[in-house]
C-alpha cells in the first residue's frame, strides 16, 4: 500500500521548489496579507508546508491532495499569506482534475465556477465597492482556471488515447486482412495444384500398376506411353504454375486460363488414360452456340470442376460411360458430371477427398450451389453424379 502512493519525481520536484519559494519569501518578509488573527511570521510557514505535502500527493491520491490544499489555503487566509502556498494549489487543483476520478473531473470546474462567482458577489455585497470584484478575480484564478486547465488538458489525452488505440485497432485489422488474404492465397494456390496435377498423377498411378501387374509386353509398353504423356502434361502445368508464382514473372506472356472450349482434348486425354479401366466419356453440351462469353471465372471453376470430376471418375468409378453435361438457362451455368458407381476389377488410385472440398470452394466462391453423391440409375444401378450451378453475371460473384 505504501508502494502505491510513493509521490513521483514531478510531484517531489513542485513540493520542494515551492517550499524553499516560500521560504525564501518568508525570509525577504514578503506576504500576501496583513492585520490577520495569527499575524505571527512562523504561522504563515504551517500552511505553506501543509500545502507542500499535498503535492506530494498530487497524481497518487489527488482527492487527499485536494483535501488537504483547501484546508491549506483556508489557514492561510488567516495569516499574513505566502505567494507560494497559493500557487502550489493551483497546481493541486490542477492535478485534482487530471488525475483524478472522471466524476471529479466533471464536477470541480462546474464547482470552483459556482465557487468563484457565489464569492464575487457575497464580497461585493459586503464591501459595495468596486474593488470586491478583484477578489472574485483571484479566486477564480486560483480555483477555476486551473481546473478549467485540467479538464482541457485530460480530453486532450482522452483524445490522444482514443486515437492510439484506433490506430492500434486499424493495425490488427490490417493484420488480420492480411493474414486472411493469404490464406485464401494459399488455399487457391492448392486448388490450382490439385486441379492440375491430380489428372495427369492419378494416370500415371493407374497405369503404372496395370505394367506391374500384367506381364504382357504390348500392355506395358502402351501403359508407358501414356504414364509419360501425362508426366510431360503435368510436368508443363507444373511449369505453368511455377511461373505464375515466381517473382521478377511479369515481362513474360502470362498463361491463359483455360476455359471450356478446352474440354474436348481434357476428354480425349480421359478417354486415353481412362480405356484400360472401360470408362467411355462423352460431352453433351446445350447451351446456344451464339451465347455471350462467359465470365473468366465462371469458365475457370467450370472446366476445374469438370477436370476434378473425371480425376475422380479415373480414380473411383466401374466400368461404364463417364457423361458430360453442359447447360445454360437464364443466368445460371449447369454443370454435370456422372459416372458408374461401384468397384472394377482394374487398378485404382486412392483419394484424399481434396477434390470435392476444391469444388465445393469454387462454387461457393461465385454464389452458386454444388452436389456430389450416389443416386440410383435408369437400369437398376447407381451413378455417381457431381452438379454445380453457377451464377453467369459478375455482379453476382462474392469477391
């Protein structure tokens, strides 16, 4: 407790330099006032150190200070005056309003204004002389100014404060915005990878197990034709993404993105890789051909999810035809891939699961809506189908 109202340098510095003050006028025999009750000289330096241990007390415990300064500067007027013991209050005054509580702070300028102005006009009631009104003067001086001082001096801070911690705030939220920007960074970076190389990967997986576990020359030698078609495709996108990415990129001829107009070789590809497992994949497109150009974006997540969804027919799907649908109404872009669900006898390639959350991230990235599951075919059999409709206007689009 001791510890907590230890007065600080300031405080010890404005205590000491206004009690030798004192003294020093005490000793020159200067004072404020004459002809009072205890007009003795030693009376005036009681008030004077009292008010001198008040600001000792100035930042720690304002309320005591200003407690003890009223009291101080009461007894003064009851001796012949020091100079110092009205200045000093000035200054406890001051720090009553700085330092103190909040509802101090509200209340003392509105009280030493009521103070001041009640005592101008009790003292020119008294007196009737003009003059009455220097008195009111030098206790507002005393009184009112300094705090008006305070209370200036504390919104100030108030207001610095305030504009610390903004500026603190925007900087967290700077942060945090960039944080975020690259984690959606990274995670587009992912999709991308995934969408590139997870096709040409799952056939080289496929058909590098097709040469190892059937002993036929012919077999082995087309398995490593295409397991080296899909390593120099993957290769190149890999390439493409790299340069992408790489820095000190941006005199070079930036890659197209490819769009829809590509599905017909991404087909082609799936029908070569996907022969040896009896997938047969087709495109049925019903948009108008006189339609206008889709959004970059839209063109994009349509042909990813497209790649994605015969990725994962290569890898999962029986034997059977892998369908293609393409479609347009109003402004909505439809999506849909199915294929046989169930087991072959062929090779496979395990699954992570990426594949679906990269679509489902894609489509909710442009507003639109997204399915993937079993359902029961025309013949009695399942199909697994993947559906996603996407919104055609940007404006639609959440950034």
């Amino acid at each position: 407790m001791l510890t907590s109202i230890r007065p600080d340098r300031d405080a010890v510095a404005l205590a000491v330099s206004g009690l030798l003050g004192g003294l020093l006028l005490w000793l020159l025999g200067l004072h404020t006032q004459g002809g009072h009750p205890f007009s003795a000289p030693w009376v005036t330096l009681v008030p004077l150190t009292a008010m001198a241990g008040a600001e000792l007390l100035r930042r720690n415990a304002p309320r005591a200070a200003l407690t003890i300064g009223v009291l101080a500067l009461v007894a003064d007027q009851f001796t012949r005056g020091s100079l110092a013991t009205a200045l000093m209050f000035t200054d406890v005054m001051y720090a009553a309003v700085l330092y103190g509580a909040p509802a101090a702070a509200r209340r003392l300028p509105v009280a030493t204004l009521l103070v001041t102005v009640a005592s101008t006009i009790g003292f020119l009631a008294w007196f009737r002389k003009p003059e009455a009104l220097l008195i009111g003067l030098v206790i507002g001086l005393v009184s009112f100014v300094p705090a008006l001082t305070g209370v200036s001096v504390r919104s100030h801070r108030a207001a610095a404060e305030s504009a610390r911690l903004a500026a603190a705030q925007t900087a967290r939220l700077a942060e945090m915005d960039r944080t975020q920007a690259v984690i959606a960074e990274r995670a587009r970076m992912a999709r991308e990878l995934h969408d590139m190389v997870a096709n040409h990967l799952s056939a080289v997986a496929i058909h590098s197990t097709a040469a190892l576990s059937i002993d036929d020359p012919e077999t082995s030698r087309n398995a490593l034709k295409v397991i080296r078609e899909n390593s120099v495709e993957g290769l190149a996108e890999m390439r493409r993404l790299i340069g992408l990415l790489r820095e000190g990129g941006r005199d070079e001829v930036p890659a197209a993105a490819p769009t829809l107009a590509a599905l017909d070789t991404l087909i082609e590809q799936t029908n070569t890789n996907g022969a040896s497992g009896g997938l047969v994949c087709s495109l049925v497109d019903t948009r108008d051909p006189g339609a206008a150009p889709l959004p970059t974006p839209v063109e994009l997540a349509a042909y990813r999810i497209v790649q994605e969804s015969l990725t994962n027919a290569l890898k999962h799907a029986a034997p059977g035809p892998v369908v293609v649908r393409l479609g347009q109404a109003g402004e909505l872009l439809t999506v849909e891939v199915t294929s046989a669900f169930g087991s072959r006898a062929g090779p496979t390639a395990p699954g992570s699961g990426a594949g679906l959350v990269g679509m489902r991230e894609r489509v909710a990235l442009l507003g639109g809506t997204f399915g993937a599951g079993a359902e029961p075919g025309g013949d009695g059999t399942k199909i697994w189908r993947v559906r996603a409709e996407l919104p055609v206007r940007e404006r639609e689009m959440r950034e």
